[in-house]
C-alpha cells in the first residue's frame, strides 16, 4: 500500500450537511508518519462554511502520540477558522492527553449531556461557603473532643506497655528500647554539643559587652555556664529530642502503618505498642 493509500485509510475528511466528518482508522505510529490535514484545511475553506466539524473513530485499531499530535492540529485549524469542534467520538485516552497537552483541566469538547450534571455537582462539592460561628465553634469542639479521646486512648495503652516492658513480659522485645537508648542518648550529643557551643558563644559575646560596662566582665564565664548548663540545657535538649527524634519516630511508624508492617505485628501475636511505642517512649524518644 502506498504512502497515500495508507494515509487515506487513517484520516478520511468527507462533508455530511453542515458538518465536516473526520474518521479515524487503522493503525497510528510516529515511525509511519502522520497524515498530512490538507484535505480538512479545503473542506474547512469551502464554501458554505461547515458548522462543526466532528472526529469518528472508524476500525481505529492501534494508536500512539501521533493521534494526539493530529488531533491538536484538527484543534488548531477549526480554532483558527472560528469552527466548533467536537471531539466525543474520538479515543478518550487520545481526549484526556490532548487535555494534558493544552495544559487545562476543563471538560472536553462535545460531552454527553448526562455527563454534563456529573462535572458540575462535582466541581459544586468543593465550593462551600464558609459555616456560621455558632457551626464553626460547634465543629471546632468537637474535633477537639475527638483528638482529646485519641490522646487519652494512646496513653492509657502506652501505660500498660511500658508496665509490660519493665516486668520483662514483652517476648524479649527489650533490644527496642536499648537502640531507642542510643539514639535518644549517644545519637543526640553531636547535636546538642553543637546548640551549646553556639548559644554559648553567642551568651558569652552579648554578656562580656554588657558587664564591661559595670566593670564586671569577669562574671561572663559564670553567667553563661549557669545559663547554658541549668537553664537552657534542658530546653535545648527538649526540642533536640522532639525534632531529630520525634519526627524521626513518626515518620517510621507511618511507613510502617502504610506497609501493613503493625497489622503483621497483630498477626503473629505481638502488641504493636510493646514493640513500637514503649521502647522509644522510655528512652525518651516521643
């Protein structure tokens, strides 16, 4: 078959009425070649004008990003004429990615009627106006109570894990809490090592300028070892904890919550607080 006869056979342009009729047949690849859209160019030049120009697909057996690239250039010549264009019996998937192409999100050109209600009761869902404050305080509180109880129901299972652990009933689940140790203890001194020497020398800077002034600059290295050791040391070793540690913690248990890792735990008869929540939480992980 000819070059000619081939592109004949996937893109045929014929007038029906009003309207311009493309078909779409046989098989579509990039390594073929596209079919050139001179013949829709005069059918859309003749005279009368069409009024719409409709793509059907007819024995359409494979296709590639050559339909697409085809179908943008139908798009173009109709838009460029002012014609309407409708795409409804074209191949969805070559709809939805001649969507992507143009960068929009809006529906595709010629949808059913019935489709029509669909998109716009969904569009309608995720406009809301904003409730009123006696319905705002109403929910507000009751999500609090509800992330209240959730609070209160992880503590009261964490109890009875940490007793678990201490009487030594957890099936030797106890190297958890000597990692969780390590991590909370040795893992985290590089850390605060580095907050006390910079607090530090910045204290030591901010005071030696002010006492100077008092003839009392001797007093810095007093001022800033109580500040540093006494008073900031366990703020500083608080938020250490809470963001290397704590989000550390989180993350994990996350993974393991999405990879059905804790449901697997419950299988084999183990509590998941025994073996994830009461280590970290008696090293000081949470």
């Amino acid at each position: 078959m000819t070059s000619t006869a081939l592109a004949e056979s996937r893109l045929s342009v014929f007038r029906e009425g009003p309207d311009v009729v493309v078909r779409l047949g046989g098989a579509w690849s990039l390594q073929a070649g596209l079919p050139s859209t001179a013949e829709l160019g005069r059918a859309l030049d003749a005279s009368p004008a069409p009024r719409c120009v409709r793509v059907e697909e007819n024995a359409l057996e494979q296709w590639d990003s050559g339909l697409v690239v085809v179908l943008g250039r139908i798009e173009k010549a109709c838009a460029d004429r002012g014609i309407e264009l409708d795409l409804a019996g074209a191949p969805l998937g070559a709809r939805r990615l001649l969507e992507v192409a143009r960068g929009t999100v809006a529906p595709l050109v010629g949808p059913s009627e019935a489709e029509r209600p669909r998109r716009v009761e969904s569009l309608a869902g995720w406009v809301r106006e904003a409730p009123p404050l006696t319905q705002a305080v109403g929910l507000w509180a009751l999500a609090w109570g509800r992330s209240l109880g959730d609070k209160l129901d992880f503590l009261g299972s964490t109890a009875p894990a940490l007793g678990r652990m201490i009487l030594g009933r957890t099936r030797r689940l106890g190297l958890g809490f000597t990692i969780a140790l390590q991590e909370a203890g040795v893992g985290t001194l590089p850390i605060l090592a580095l907050i006390a020497f910079a607090s530090g020398g910045i204290l030591s800077l901010l005071a030696t300028q002010q006492l100077d002034k008092f003839g009392a600059s001797l007093l810095a290295p007093n001022l800033v070892a109580i500040v540093i050791l006494r008073e900031l040391g366990a703020l500083t070793t608080g938020i250490a904890l809470a963001g290397r540690l704590g989000s550390a913690n989180a993350a994990e248990l996350t993974t393991m919550v999405a990879g059905e890792e804790v449901d697997a735990l419950r299988t084999v008869g183990v509590d998941p607080f025994d073996f994830l929540v009461a280590p970290p939480a008696a090293a000081g992980r949470k």
